[in-house]
C-alpha cells in the first residue's frame, strides 16, 4: 500500500488523524503485507496503539498489548504532580497500572524509586512487567493492595493510582476503541464512577508514608465528590486541573 492509499482507508474508517496514523503504521511496519494488515486492523477500530504494540507517553515508549488500556496524554498532568512530590530514593506505587506507563515514567524521573505497581487485569500485569521489570519495578496481580507485600504499609511516599471512573452507565458513550477493545475493569468505575477510589482511598492511609500522598485522575463533574471521598478516609485532598488537556487530578496527603 502506498501512503496515499493508507491514508484513505483510515479516513474512510473515521480516523481522525489519519495522516498521523498512516506515517506511524509505515514506520513501524516490516513490509507491504504487516502494513496491509496493520492498516486493516485500524481500519477494523482496533486502537493504533494495539496495532504498533507501544504508545508514547511522556517521551517514552510504552509497550501495550492488545486488549490493555491505552495510557492516555492527560494522565501526564498526573504524572508531572506525582514527579514533583517524589524525592530522591522515593518509594513509588502505582495502582491500577494498566501497561505501566506510569510506573515507567516515574522511575525514568525519580533517581533511585523503589517501584511497585499492581492490576487486577492478567493482561494488564503482563505488559507492565515487560515495561517495568527492566527498571527494577516489581509488579502484582491482584485486587487493589491485596497483593502487596505487607512490608510496604507505612512507606509509601508517592501513591498514584488511575482507578476506573467513568459512569457504568456511560460506558457505552465511549469512542469505540475504548468501549471495544479495552478491559472494562480500567474503565467501569460503578453506578457514579466513584466506587474503586472510596476503596482505594480507604485503605491509602495505611500504607502510606507520614506525608506521602495519593494522586488520583477523575473527570471535573466528579472532583468535588472525589475530595469528600477521599477527605473521608483521613487524608488532605486538593483538586489541580489543565483546562489545555482535560485533566482534572485530586492529591491527597496524609497528615
């Protein structure tokens, strides 16, 4: 194919940066028949970042595997608050961390990290060890802190976790790459999108540091209930916001 032919057949499909997209599948493809595919695929809704097997976060390049929720660029507003309260030699945890993007790019910033990072999803932990086992990053599969080793309460100093908050209800207004071909379990966060941070958010106080913090995403019509939940646990909470990326962050402090 040629790109002018990639190009439309990705407009034809709806890809809204299709030229993008086109130049991203020539780079990464091997020949004329993994461009074919590749452009099939795309074409078919399979996200771009499945397609090429990475995405690109804060600089770096991420491995995603197909059926693994796609870190998307707003989180990076997280990242740069999370960065910021991390010292040298911090001790890093990161929730619900999907592929790792996060994890990966913390460590890349924050001389000296001990990383740990947890999903639920099997897919999900499988990536992430791809991306943060070459870090140093030990990652776990299991329920929120259930897998953790206990040694960890009390030392955490940075806590961010990207938990699942979009409406059950309103899962099905998502793009199609998302509703379609990620784990509903990164995105389904129950009847009012609040249901994993009240549990995070209530056990954070246990395994955080004197003054460690927990850094969570939300959307803007969800913070000011996302505070209380968390104000509720014990913790100091804040609300940040890039109007630029559409990112709405909640920081919260333990005493």
């Amino acid at each position: 194919m040629t790109r002018a032919e990639v190009v439309a057949a990705l407009r034809a499909a709806g890809c809204v940066f299709a030229e993008d997209e086109a130049d991203l599948l020539i780079s990464t493809a091997r020949d004329a028949d993994e461009l074919a595919t590749m452009a099939g695929l795309r074409a078919a809704g399979l996200p771009v970042e499945h397609v090429v097997g990475w995405a690109g976060f804060a600089s770096l390049r991420v491995a995603v595997d197909p059926g693994v929720f796609v870190p998307r660029r707003r989180t990076e507003f997280l990242l740069g608050h999370a960065v910021a309260l991390a010292r040298t030699g911090a001790v890093l945890l990161d929730l619900c961390c999907g592929s790792g993007a996060l994890g990966l790019a913390l460590a890349a910033a924050v001389p000296g990290a001990e990383l740990y990072a947890a999903d639920v999803d099997p897919a999900a932990v499988r990536c992430a060890r791809r991306n943060l086992e070459r870090v140093g990053g030990r990652v776990y599969r299991g329920d929120l802190f259930a897998p953790l080793p206990t040694a960890l309460r009390g030392r955490v100093d940075v806590l961010t976790a990207n938990v699942p908050y979009v409406p059950t209800d309103d899962i099905e207004l998502l793009p199609p790459e998302a509703r379609d071909h990620e784990p509903r379990v990164a995105l389904d966060g129950g009847a009012d999108g609040l249901d994993v941070l009240r549990r995070v958010a209530a056990q954070a106080p246990r395994w955080l540091a004197p003054g460690g913090s927990l850094l969570v995403e939300t959307s803007a019509r969800q913070a000011e209930r996302a505070v209380r939940t968390v104000a509720a646990g014990g913790l100091v909470p804040r609300i940040e916001r890039d109007e630029d990326l559409g990112a709405t962050v909640v920081i919260a402090t333990a005493p």
